[in-house]
C-alpha cells in the first residue's frame, strides 16, 4: 500500500513540475511581434496580394482586382483606379465627376493632387502617365496624400515590369521572324531539291520525305508560345536531320545522347535546332569528307546542359566573336539569335559558349535552367 502511495505522489509531482516547467519557459518566450511589426507584415501581404493583377498591365479586369487590396492598403472609404480618362475600377459611394477636374490637373501634371476630401495620385511608367490611384475621404490630410502617392508610386514599379515583360515577349517574337526568315529558304531550297531528286526514282521515300518536311515546317513556323519542351526540339531536329541525311547520304553520320531526365526541360523555343543546321551547314557543306555531328543533352544538377559538336571545317574564334556581337550576322545562321534569347531570358550567364578553330570542327554549349521565373511566368 504505501509503495502504491509513494507512486501516486510521485506521479503528480512530476506532472506539478511539468507543468510548471511549460509555464516558466512561455513566460520568458520572446513576444510573436510589436504592433509596428504586425503592421509592416500585414502591408508587405497586401502589397503582394496586389503585385499579380498589377502586373498583368493596366486595363479594367487587373485594375478590378488589385482595387481591394489598395483600398485596405489606403483606408479610405472611397478608392478609384483610372486611366488618362476615365476610372476602371471604383469601390465605395462617390461620384466619379466630382473628381474629373482634379483627375485632370494629375494627369496633366504628373503629380498628386489634393482637394477637400479628394486626393489623385497619378501612375506613370517610364515617366509617361498612365493613370491615377483616387480616394475620397472625409478630410484629405497631408499625411494621407503622402500615403497616397507611395501606394501610387509602388503600383507604378510594378505595372513598368508588366511592360518590360510585354517588351520583352514582342522582341523575342522579333527575334523569332528574323530567325525564321534566315534560315528557310536555305532549308527549304535544299529539302525540296532532296524530295524532287527521289520522285522518279523511290517514290515511296519522296513520299516519307514529304511528311517529315510537312511536319518539320509545321514545328518551325508555329505562331504560339515563347517556349517549348526539350523533347519536342529534339523531335523536330530529328525530322530536320532526316531530311539533310537524304540530301548528303551516308556522308552525314550523327550521334545523339539524350539523358531521359531532361526531356520535359523548357527552353525557348527554336534554340537548339538553329544550332544543330550551323552543325550540317557549316561544318559538312564545307568539307568533302564524311562529318559527324553529335547531340547531347544532360543532366547537371539544377540545369541541362546541351552540347552540339561537328568534326568538320571549323572556323577563325574572331569570326564567331563577329557573329555573337552582330557585326557579321551572316557568318553564321542564328547563332547571334538563339545567344540574344537566351541572356534576354535566363541572364547574360546563360550565354551560348563557341569553342572553334580552323580545322578542328566546332562545339557549342548552351546550358539551360530547370525552373526559371522567366519561364514559369510565361503564358
């Protein structure tokens, strides 16, 4: 019995001390935050929740959606988003044409404007004036216009990279026509020529040469996305080398190795193939022997990296420097394009990397990231 009393007393005694333990070191733990860290916390949310619609650019649906955000962000019982003209978007009571003349003097000016109990603060990209944030209040104070016009001046940032990312998508389909328009006709006279040599002779294979060609130029002159995966390029470089092996025969050998892993990678689109014709183009048209070209692609960690190699003619590296720097674009096809494409979305670290000399055939290395926000962003 007592060794059963002396149990139950030391049972309760360590619960006691655990609990007492839990509450000394509650009490000392620090506290989750002052009230001006909560504050900043709760703004930096807001501004995020805001940030996606903004940089989608400026028009009635991206301003309906961020318009929450700032009013919360501003407090006021009246917040308007507009253009130059008019307002597109427009939460709390308030007439949109008790504000036009001061919309207008913003505008105009390029700066806040204040009056009674209304307050404009225009939006400008690259110094241009694109519209204005608009809040009525019952008094507009200095304080609050302040406020007014640091909310405007961040929704401003964040729609100058929307337009960034618009520019950036037209030079890229810029750059996409150019390099198109380089390298077709010389594939396609070439293809053709190819096809016509075998219509007497085999026409089951003009036939198959056919289809490869429908579906290469298919691939080539498609008119939607930026990007595409690394294993629809490879396909399309496949039916590409179909095509140049019936024109060189067996003088065309190639070697492709491709690590599974990093088929589903995304590249820009039309950024390898270009690479593979400069292979066949400049390094097996120019010698009179047999040329190999070689493929590869693999996995590196938190990149692909993709190799293109001839043994063929090589050429001067100042030629190629030439090339990358677009003052003698025609030395080789899309070799500037595909490098201009890939700093303008990765970074200038993603470079294409020449490795050349006469005689000794060329490498090109281009490497590729897995998960990039340039990418991932993309539509």
């Amino acid at each position: 019995m007592d060794n059963l009393v002396t149990a139950i007393v030391a049972a309760v005694a360590l619960v006691a001390a655990a609990t007492f333990a839990r509450w000394w070191l509650l009490s000392r733990r620090p506290s989750l935050g002052t009230a001006e860290d909560r504050a900043t916390y709760e703004t930096l949310h807001t501004t995020a929740l805001a940030a996606p619609a903004l940089r989608r650019g400026l028009d009635a649906e991206s301003a309906a959606s961020a318009l929450p955000h700032v009013r919360t962000l501003l407090g006021a019982r009246t917040v308007a988003i507009t253009d130059t003209l008019r307002p597109l978007a427009w939460d709390g009571p308030g007439d949109p044409d008790e504000v036009a003349d001061l919309l207008r003097a913003a505008i105009d000016s390029g700066t806040t404007q204040a009056s009674g109990r209304a307050i404009v603060a225009p939006l400008a990209v690259e110094e241009r004036v694109v519209g204005s944030v608009v809040i009525l209040t019952d008094e507009a104070s200095a304080g609050l216009a302040r406020a007014t016009t640091e909310v405007a001046r961040w929704m401003s940032s964040q729609l100058e990279l929307a337009e960034l990312a618009t520019s950036r998508t037209a030079l890229m389909e810029a750059e996409l026509r150019a390099l198109r328009a380089q390298i077709s006709p010389h594939f396609i006279y070439n293809s053709l020529g190819a096809i016509a040599s075998f219509v007497r002779t085999d026409p089951e294979r003009a036939r198959e040469l056919l289809l490869e060609f429908a579906d290469f130029t298919r691939y080539s002159f498609r008119q939607h996305g930026e990007f595409t995966t690394l294993a629809e390029e490879l396909r399309s470089i496949e039916r590409y080398l179909v095509l140049e092996k019936a024109r060189f025969g067996d003088r065309l050998r190639v070697v492709t190795l491709v690590a599974p892993e990093v088929l589903s990678v995304t590249l820009p689109f039309l950024s390898v193939q270009p690479l593979v014709e400069n292979a066949v183009r400049h390094g097996l048209e120019r010698s009179e022997g047999d040329g190999t070209v070689t493929i590869t692609a693999l996995d590196a960690g938190h990149e692909c990296l993709i190799t293109i190699e001839d043994d063929g003619a090589g050429v001067d590296p100042e030629v190629v420097r030439a090339a990358l720097s677009g003052r003698n674009p025609s030395a080789s096809v899309g070799l500037a394009n595909v490098d201009e494409r890939m700093r303008t979305v990765y970074g200038n670290a993603y470079g294409i990397v020449v490795e050349t000399a006469p005689g000794l055939g060329t490498k090109v290395s281009l490497r590729v990231p897995k998960f990039s926000p340039a990418v991932d962003a993309a539509p």
